[in-house]
C-alpha cells in the first residue's frame, strides 16, 4: 500500500494542503480559505494543455495533463497552480506541520 502524495499549499493567511488518492484516482484540497480551495479544487479538476521540456531548454511538445490520472500528472498541474489560481505550493514545508498549524 503506498502512502498518499501530499504537498502544502497556502492562500492568503492560510495553509492547506492538497492530497493525492492513487486508489481513486482522487485529488483532494484542505485549505480553510474557501475562494482558494474552491480555486485549486477547479483547477486541479481540469484537463490542461501544457508545454513539457525534453532534451534541452529549448525542446518542449505541448501535452495534456489531466492533474487527477496519476501522481506525476498532479505534480506537473502544481508547477501552475500558483500562476492560473494565486494559491500557492509550498514544496518544502512539511504537511504534518501544516495540518498542525493552519495558519501563519
């Protein structure tokens, strides 16, 4: 059984997290802040066309990343999460301590 991907997230004055369901296939957002929730839930939601880098910096393909098919997908969608929706992923802030503290 492998345990279920998550990755802190913020907004505004609130921290959250979201968490990947391999089993079904399930992306699922905490966040207290409801218009960044509701935000990341849509976009994480949401089939979207992005540019992959390949052999160098300048060979990319545009391909379609559907965030909740696999775990690399959802990684690949939170690279943009940011950009599209103002939450904010926050790699290496350990969800344990977020989900103790959700809030700055």
């Amino acid at each position: 059984m492998n345990p279920k991907f998550s990755v802190a997230i913020s907004y505004g004055e609130d921290l959250g997290y979201v968490e990947y369901d391999d089993e079904n296939k399930k992306v699922v957002v905490v966040l207290a802040n409801e218009e960044g929730r509701q935000k990341a839930e849509k976009f994480l939601s949401t089939a979207h066309e992005i540019k992959i880098p390949h052999e160098t910096l300048l060979d990319f393909t545009a391909e379609k990343i559907y965030p909740q098919s696999s775990v690399e997908d959802l990684k690949i969608a939170l690279t943009r999460l940011w950009e599209n929706t103002g939450v904010h992923v926050d790699w290496s802030r350990p969800v344990d301590y977020v989900k103790a503290h959700p809030h700055y």
